[in-house]
C-alpha cells in the first residue's frame, strides 16, 4: 500500500535553485555565429529562487486532459523580472510543453483541460551576473519534469537548457564545471572545501549584451588559463583561489560602471582574499578565508552596496520538493 502511494505522482513541486558566480572567465574571441567563444568555471552559491508549480483541475492526472494544459504564471513583484511569455521560466515551461505534447506547446492550450501554475519567489538579483533568470528556468526544467512525470532526466533537460541560455544548462547540474564554447557545454570538476562569499549587490543592473558589446569595444581576446583555480578548488585552499580568481568581462563592466572598481577595491581593503565582478556584473563578490570573516566583511562594506550578502559554495544543484 505504502509503495504504491509513493508512485502516485505529485500535484506541487517546489524547486529552490541557487545562484552562481564565475571563479573564472576568459573570452577567447567573437565566434562566427556572433557568440563569444568563452572558458570559464562556474559554481553554485547559496542565495536561492524558490519555483513551486502546482497542477489544478478535476482532470490533472489524466494523460488525455492533458493534451489542453494551461499555463499561468506568478511572481513575486520584482523590479526588472518579467512576468509575461518573456520570462525564462515561463520560457522553459514552453520547452517542456513543446517536448512532451502537453498543451501542444502553445499559449496554453484549448482552455478545456487543467492548469499548471507556475510561481516564482525572487531571491536572486536581477541582472547581476548571478544567473538569476537561469536559475529560475532550470528550476522550471525540473519542477515540470517531476509534476507531469514527464520522466525526461536530467541529461535530456540539460539538452533542452542550451536553447534557453548558456548559463541554464549549468545551473540544471549545479555544482562546480568547467564550460567551453558560449557556455553551454559543461564538465563537473574535482572540488573539495568549503567557500564564504560576500556577494555586493548593486540594484541598478547591467544588460550582459551591453557588457559584451563593450568588451569588444575596450578588450582583446585573453589567453588565461584555469589551472590555477583548478588547482585551488582541488585542494581546497581558499587562499590560492583568492589569488587566481579571474574575470576579463570585469574590465567591459568597469568600462560601462566605473564605480564597480571602487567597490571590488573596498572589499580587498577590508581584507577579502580576493574579490571580482560577477560574469557581467555589477554584483561583485569577495572571498573570505571562514564563515565568520564572511560576516565581517559584510559589515565593513555594508554602507559601500545597496544590499550585501554572505554565501557559501559549491552550493549544489536544484533541490526538489514533492507533495
């Protein structure tokens, strides 16, 4: 009886996604499709969005109702977060709808069958180089995935991910990787330790096209390589990483924001081990050596960001909740 209640599929799923932050980032070159040809290593870290998607109507469980599936979609209000068809969460609802025939793919079906509601609780900031939209479009991945018992596995909704953004794939895994080419494609790496960030937030964001388009304009292609944070994430030394953090978007960031270098050299003034702008900004991270320096590190540059947190990494991959 007990097993047979385990199978029955659920009608909420709550999906808490966290952030990333790059601990390395070189641009190579424009490729030919009009990407950039990137290598950077990416890792989780604890500031979270929460996607919880329930299935509503008398008919949710049955297999043909669910050809006429709705989709309808809420937000906490957030500035800067869309709350239309041109929210990626919505988006990766779309995918999943087109994937598995449910609601034909379409704006939401023939109005007869039941509903799916899609509901975001906004943590991570806008804009911010933290991959907030792609958190939030990995956590619909997997939400849908488990509510319609679609069965299609994590390696499918990584495929499905690379057509919504180059962080989204990424963030399906959570974790720490290596990705090549725009970003899309990944390699979980060896990481050992524990790591304490205080993430500077900045409320006005930063467009990723505009940073790349001023990338063009002030860099050149870089040859870093990653071995040095490699190396540091393999033996857990927090110190080495500091030292290799790297991040040639930084400079475009500081070219559209001047003031971001002031607020990367305040959080090494305060005593950070290293500190960067986040993928294109403008939040900027700075790593602490404990937990307990985190906290007085964001309180020493408190007065110098609009918000600041602390987190820590690897924080892992999407968690999921079933009931």
């Amino acid at each position: 009886m007990g097993d047979v209640e385990q199978r029955q599929p659920p009608t909420r799923v709550r999906v808490r996604v966290p952030s990333k932050i790059n601990l390395f980032l070189t641009v190579r070159g424009l490729r030919d499709d009009g990407y950039h040809e990137l290598v950077t290593i990416l890792q989780t870290v604890s500031l979270y969005d929460t996607v919880t998607a329930r299935l509503d109507g008398p008919t949710a469980q049955h297999p043909a109702a669910r050809r006429s599936m709705r989709l309808r979609f809420t937000q906490e209000a957030t500035a800067g977060v869309p709350a239309d068809e041109d929210n990626l969460a919505v988006r990766a609802a779309r995918v999943v709808m087109a994937e598995t025939g449910l609601g034909g793919g379409n704006s939401g079906g023939n109005g007869n069958g039941p509903t799916t509601r899609l509901h975001l609780d906004k943590h991570i900031p806008v804009a911010a180089g933290m991959a907030g939209g792609s958190a939030d479009a990995a956590a619909a991945l997997v939400a849908l995935d488990e509510l319609w018992g679609a069965d299609l596995g994590r390696a499918r909704l990584r495929e499905l991910a690379a057509q919504l953004g180059a962080d989204v794939p990424f963030c399906v895994s959570g974790g720490t990787a290596l990705a090549t080419g725009t970003g899309t494609a990944t390699a979980q790496v060896l990481t050992r330790g524990t790591y304490h960030w205080v993430v500077g937030i900045t409320d006005a964001p930063l467009s990723t096209p505009d940073v790349y388009r001023a990338y063009d304009e002030v860099a050149t292609p870089s040859q870093a390589e990653p071995d040095a944070v490699l190396q540091a994430l393999r033996t857990g030394d927090p110190e080495a990483l500091g030292h290799a953090l790297h991040n040639d978007l930084e400079v475009a960031a500081i070219h559209l924001r001047p003031d971001l270098a002031d607020k990367r050299d305040a959080l090494l003034g305060a005593g950070a081990l290293g500190a960067l702008v986040s993928g294109s900004g403008p939040t900027v991270v700075g790593l602490a050596a404990t937990a307990q320096e985190a906290g007085r590190l964001r309180d020493a540059v408190s007065d110098v960001f609009d918000r600041v947190e602390v987190g820590s990494s690897p924080a892992g991959g999407p968690e999921v909740w079933r009931d």
